[in-house]
C-alpha cells in the first residue's frame, strides 16, 4: 500500500514512479519557504540518501549544507538544459543575498548536485559562493551559479582536503568576483568538462592563488566570454585543453609547468610570466616549449675590444656564426647578442679556417660571451654555437 500510494504522489507531481527507490526522499515543493533548511533538516533527520527536487522555482534563505554525502538533484527529466546565456532548466533555487548555494564540507565527502540553477540576489560584492567545495570527491553535473557575491564555482582545500572533484555542463555567471575559482594545495587530480564561466567581475577562471591552485587536474573545453579582468589566470602544473576565449580574451600564466592547447574560432591572446617553462599551442603557434631553447636573431651580434676593425661574418646569429679578430693583437674579443636569455649562455668556440695555435676559453654571459686568447692575435677566426637556458 505504502508503494501503491507513493506512485499516485509521484505522478501527481510530475515525477516518474521508476524515478523513485528505497532510498531516494522527495523533498518538498516549490511553495516551500526555505528550501536550503528544509534539506538540511531532512538530511539530519534521514541521512544520506537520494534528494529529489520537483520542478520548479525555489526560494532559498540558508545555504544547503549536508552533514552526510547525499545526491541532490531536479527530478529526471527536468534538469539544466545548459544554454549559452541564461539558465533553462526546470529546477531554480534563487538565494537569498549573502547566502550559498550549496556547501559541500568535510562530512558531506562524495556527495552529487545535479540539474539546478541557483541564482543569487545579491547586488554587491560578498563571501558567498554559489558552489563551495570543501570536501572529498565531490561532483557536479549540469548546473548554473549566478550572481553570487564571491564565486560562482569555488573548491578550497584550505580546510580541508578537495581532491578528486568532478564538473561537467557547469555555468558560472555574472558572479561578482571569478566564476571558477581553485585555491589550496589539495585540490588536485580534477576534471572540469565543458565548463562556462560568462560575466563575472574578476576572472573567469582562476587557480593562481598564493596559497595554491591545485595540480594535475584537468580542463577540457573551458569557455570564458566576456569576464572583466582575465579569463585564464593560470597557476601551476594542470592541463587545459581546447580553451576558448571570446573576444580575444586574455590568458595568463602565472605558474610553471602547464599544458595548454587554445585554438579555433576564439583563441586566447597569452601572456606568460614564466616563459620557457610553459607547453603552450595555439593561433599564435607552438610556443613555450621547454627550459632549454636555441636563441636566435636575424641581427648579426656586436664585438668589442676586439682589436681594429673585427668582422662578423655575414649570416651570423645569436645561434651560431663567426668572427674575425681585428688587427693590435688584442687577448679578448666580447660578443654581445640582440637579445638575451634568463640565464647564462652555453656556447662551444673553436678556431676558424685561419687557425689558432694558442691557448682560448671563453666566459658566458645571458646575453653573449667573452673569448680570451694567449698569446693575442690578430686576423685569427674563431666559430661559435650557442644555446639559452630558459
């Protein structure tokens, strides 16, 4: 009986009877006054289980924070239908100012969110975030932040321990600060797939905090329109596949040791803090390849203190070329490049087709080198190669 009665419930309110099982608690509807309370509250009272949202609009005034893992989700078939500018789905939780959406702390390890929109009344920068991720492998499927004083989507591991998250058709909007924010050093091993962040007031989407942003996760397809400051502000080792930036948004690499791959319609214009240490392909080609890099220059390098009249000779680069010493015998002959590197030159000299019998070294520099000979000559020719370390 207890059955037969729940499938006249279900249908009554437009929830499917398969939809239902032995653990899943249909939560209240949308007349509800504080829809953040009442889950809470029937979490507490019933533990973890599979939460169920009828379509509809909410109204929110506490942030849904469970103390057990749950599922929360709209009823299937009414789920976010993730469009490019507004919010479509049949689940909406619009939030109090200054509130959460929902909170996922260390008790709550595990937990789902599915198929809801929260939208934030707030009018003015604040702490609260639509998402706040303070636990353990949590994910997040089809969802909307908007609007929120802080960030639409932020995983801090400052507290406790966020690793092995997972995103997917997640939209951060017209939040006040960034739309993804990633800070502490165990947000790791993540996956965010076709995430959005559109509008926000700082970045779109950011893990370069001091405190850490998080290594190894991944980002595959991120899209970033329209957000004020940056739309990629970069830390250190995670990979960031097929980025899109709209309106030639600006990319920037704050950390080390990234993969990024940013092409097609909408590339990122890049600009790296840490150049050489970066793997980077993009419209503007491959770039940032690796620590170690041969430097070269159509300017021919400069001598001096190379006796009279020393010649460079035609073709000459930062990478390689050759050099004839001038006439007054002189002991040491300066090569200054067109450009430099971070650190100092590798550079192998030996003697040209005029040869040298004497003794010669060399002293590096990041932007040339210096030869030294004993005896000083004059007329001798020496060639050279060159390599920068990044």
């Amino acid at each position: 009986m207890k059955w037969l009665l729940a499938f006249f419930i279900l249908a009554a309110v437009g929830i499917p009877a398969w939809a239902i099982g032995p653990n899943t608690i249909i939560l209240p509807g949308p007349s509800t006054t504080d829809i953040g309370l009442a889950i809470n509250n029937s979490v507490t009272a019933n533990g973890s289980a599979r939460y169920v949202l009828t379509p509809g609009t909410y109204s929110s005034a506490t942030a849904i924070n469970p103390s057990s893992p749950i599922t929360l989700e709209c009823s299937p078939g009414g789920g976010n239908a993730f469009a490019n500018s507004s919010p479509t789905g049949n689940c909406v939780i619009n939030v109090a100012a200054n509130v959460e959406g929902f909170k996922c702390n260390v008790g709550a390890d595990g937990s789902v969110l599915r198929g809801i929109n929260f939208l934030s009344a707030n009018s003015s920068s604040g702490t609260n975030n639509g998402l706040d991720v303070q636990c353990y492998s949590f994910k997040g499927y089809d969802l909307w932040f908007q609007g929120f004083g802080q960030d639409g989507v932020h995983v801090d591991s400052t507290t406790n321990n966020s690793n092995h998250w997972y995103m997917e058709n997640v939209n951060a909007a017209s939040n006040k600060r960034t739309g993804f924010y990633f800070k502490g050093i165990d947000v790791n091993v993540g996956i965010c797939a076709n995430c959005v962040a559109i509008d926000n007031l700082v970045n779109g989407f950011d893990n370069a905090d001091a405190s850490g942003g998080g290594e190894s996760n991944l980002f595959l397809t991120p899209q970033a329109i329209l957000n004020t400051n940056i739309d990629f502000n970069l830390g250190s080792y995670n990979t960031w596949l097929n980025t899109y930036c709209e309106g030639s948004g600006a990319m920037h690499l704050t950390g080390t040791s990234n993969t990024v791959l940013t092409q097609g319609f909408a590339p990122c214009v890049v600009t790296d803090s840490n150049p050489g240490t970066n793997f980077f392909y993009g419209s503007q080609g491959l770039q940032l390849i690796t620590k170690t890099y041969v430097v070269n220059s159509s300017s021919p390098p400069v001598l001096t203190s190379c006796g009279s009249s020393p010649v460079v000779r035609g073709g000459s680069s930062n990478q390689s070329g050759e050099i004839t010493l001038g006439s007054g015998s002189p002991s040491a002959c300066t090569v200054t490049f067109a450009n430099t590197t971070n650190n100092n030159l590798y550079c192998v000299v030996s003697p040209g087709e005029v040869t040298y019998t004497g003794a010669y070294w060399t002293t590096v520099a990041a932007g040339g080198f210096t030869l030294h000979i004993n005896p000083g000559t004059s007329s001798a020719e020496f060639t050279y190669v060159c390599m920068g370390s990044g």
